[in-house]
C-alpha cells in the first residue's frame, strides 16, 4: 500500500521504516516546511501535498497537529475522523474527554484569562500544575502553585495564554499504557511501562520489567477501551498515568494521552514480537495484530548528546537508535534498548550511561 504520514520527525522516519519491513511504499510530510519527503534524505522529489494525497491509499500522522489544509484535502485517507484528533491538541478537549468516558483524572478548571487565573489562585487551598492550554511538550508551558506563593508574579507568566489548572498528584510512579486499536474495534495493549522524567522530559522507561498488579493493567485498558471507542480511533495510542495511593489501594489517575505512537514504547522495537510501530502500521493496513509476547526492556532517551558514544555502538546488549537531529540542550536525539528484565541491571544501566546521554536544558 502507498501511506502518507504527515509529520517527519523521529516518530515518522520509525514508521515509515516499519511500512517499508511490510513492503509499503511511504512518504513523510514536513508540516515545518510543507515538503513532501521520501525515507532517504539523498533522494529528491519535487512533489506537491495535493500529489502525494492523491499518490496515498491511506493517510495517517506521527503527531496530532494535523494541519487544516491537509484534514481538508486528504478526508477520505484517514481511518478516522482527524479533527478528533486535532482536538485533543487542546488541553481543555482532552481533559473533558477524560470527564466524559469517565476516566478518573487530577481536578480541574480552565481559565481563559489572566483575570480568570488569578481569581482561581485566590481560591485555591491546594498546590496547582498549570498547563497552557495548546503547544506543551516536554513538560514546556508549565508552572507550579503553592496556596502563598507570589499571584501576581505566577498569572504574569502562566496568564499569558488559556490554559488549565490541575491538581499536584503526589504520585507512587508514572506509568504508560501503548496499544493499538483495528478499524474492527479488535485492541492490543502492551504491559504498562514505569516512565521516570527529569525536568519534564522522559528520562528512560522500563518496559516490562517493573511489574504491576494486574489490577491496574486491568484498569488501564478499561480507560484504553473507552478513549478509543469514544474516538472510533484506528492506530497507536498511548495513555500517560499517575500511579497514586489512596486510603490504602493503588489506582491510576490519567495525566494525558497521546493519540499516536509515543516515546514511552520505544522499547518495543527490541522488547517485543510486534513493535508498536509494526502495530501501526497492521491497524493502517487492515492487518490483525498477533499475540503480543514482550521480552523486558530498558528504553534509555538520549537527549541534547552530540553522539552516542562508541562503548554502546558496539556493546552486545545495546540497541542504539540514533535520529539524525541536530543535538540541543533538552531535544531528544535518540535512544538506546537494552533487554533485561532485572530492575537492578536495569538501573545500574540507567546510572552508568544517563549523565553521559542526557544533556538537559
Ligand atoms: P509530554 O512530553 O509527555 O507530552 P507534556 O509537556 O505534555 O509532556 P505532561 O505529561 O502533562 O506534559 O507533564 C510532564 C510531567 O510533569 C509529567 O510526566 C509529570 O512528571 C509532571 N506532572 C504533570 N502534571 C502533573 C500533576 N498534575 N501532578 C504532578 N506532576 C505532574
Ligand atoms: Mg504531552
Ligand atoms: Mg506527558
């Protein structure tokens, strides 16, 4: 099949490397600079959005900012409606989504002014993280709030655009759950992925190895079941939780999703039968999805390093995946798998290569 996935970042160059493992034939679209771009940077094309939409069987995105002309254009190749998906760029869509399917989350409100934030910092008895309403990653666009802290000083930086105000979550963990629904409704989870960040950014992931009731498995995939039914979405998705400890029993609340393949799954590219690229590409393809078996993953990011140093290149456990971006402080530029499913291994990995790969902002 011919597929056009709009976005061109590491997320669609891993894709479109699935797609072609399958035998597809794939395009990359750059919504920076409007090129259209095959998988090898040495070759040229000098095609248009409105040709490479009619070159396509099927349409599908690395990121959810999928601009108005191509949702326009292409509204037939998509699986899904993509405005659905567009929507959940909004912070406040998102959270009532959440609301709506009944998927316990922190608290909130949304606030569209600076008159509104203050008022609502005013009333507040509890610490608050605000998000901007469009445009985070990263942890980027947001601030934290303790009852006392300084008003005027917090609505002049945060107030400056919409955005929400949530609870702090004293959280356990942060975990993740990456699966894929078919166009038959037919869905594949992976087992939750423990996710620790630093200043905002995933630092690593253990996937599989860091087991967790199945209990809460269970109950992420409830949430898993009603995102994506309510959605009718077709593809990867991720949801991001707090792992949090209330009157004595451990429940999920979620933090947000991503409705895409995420970077938290990273580790099924050397931990699993079935990538959650490979899985992508099934759902886009009409494909079923197998059976997952995982074998437990370490997912190391590299961020801001100028190079994964050659010990790792070369060392037998490692599974070093470099993204060809130019290295800035904060700017995740690849990572490295290593399978093992002990937690000690894991973490001894984690304190001898994480200062050498992460440079952070
Ligand atoms: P991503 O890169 O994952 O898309 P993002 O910028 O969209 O990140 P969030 O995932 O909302 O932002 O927040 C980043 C991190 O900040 C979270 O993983 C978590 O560690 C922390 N955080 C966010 N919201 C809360 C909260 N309500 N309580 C406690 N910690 C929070
Ligand atoms: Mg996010
Ligand atoms: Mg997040």
């Amino acid at each position: 099949m011919k597929v056009l996935f709009v976005g061109d970042g590491q997320l669609g160059q891993m894709l479109g490397a699935s797609g072609i493992g399958y035998g597809h034939e794939c395009l990359l679209y750059s919504t920076r600079t409007q090129e259209v771009k095959p998988l090898s940077a040495h070759v040229s094309l000098p095609w248009t959005l409105t040709e490479a939409i009619a070159w396509a069987d099927v349409v599908s995105w690395e990121h959810e900012a999928i601009p108005a002309d191509v949702i326009a254009a292409a509204h037939d190749k998509f699986l899904m409606d993509p405005s659905r998906i567009k929507s959940l760029t909004d912070r406040r869509a998102e959270k009532k989504l959440f609301d709506d399917c009944r998927v316990a989350t922190s608290p909130w409100q949304s606030y569209g002014t600076p008159a509104e934030l203050e008022k609502l910092l005013r009333q507040t008895t509890q610490p608050l993280v605000l998000k901007a309403a469009r445009g985070g990653y990263d942890g980027k666009g947001q601030w934290r709030f303790r009852p006392g802290d300084d008003i005027a000083e917090c609505v002049a930086e945060a107030g400056k655009e919409p955005g929400i105000a949530e609870h702090l979550i004293p959280f356990e963990k942060e975990v993740s759950l990456v699966g894929a629904r078919g166009k038959d409704g037919s869905v594949r989870c992976y087992p939750l992925t423990t996710n620790v960040h630093t200043q905002g950014i995933l630092s690593y992931s253990l996937g599989g190895i860091d087991v967790v009731p199945e209990a809460l498995q269970k109950q992420a995939e409830q949430a898993f079941h009603r995102l994506t039914d309510a959605l009718s979405y077709v593809g990867v998705f991720a949801i991001e939780f707090f792992v949090v400890e209330a009157s004595g029993q451990t429940q999920l609340l979620i933090n947000e999703v991503a409705p895409r393949v995420h970077n938290s799954g990273h580790w099924t590219m050397s931990g699993a039968n079935c990538s959650q690229f490979d899985l992508h590409m099934r759902a886009l393809t009409g494909m079923p999805f197998p059976e997952l078996r995982i074998e437990p993953t370490l997912m190391l990011n590299v961020i801001g390093a100028k190079q994964i140093p050659a010990g790792l290149w070369h060392h037998q456990d490692a599974q070093c995946h470099w993204y060809n971006k130019e290295p800035r402080p904060g700017r995740k530029v690849g990572h490295v798998n290593v399978r093992t499913a002990n937690p000690d291994t894991a973490l001894s990995w984690v304190k001898q290569w994480a200062e050498k790969l992460q440079l952070l902002a």
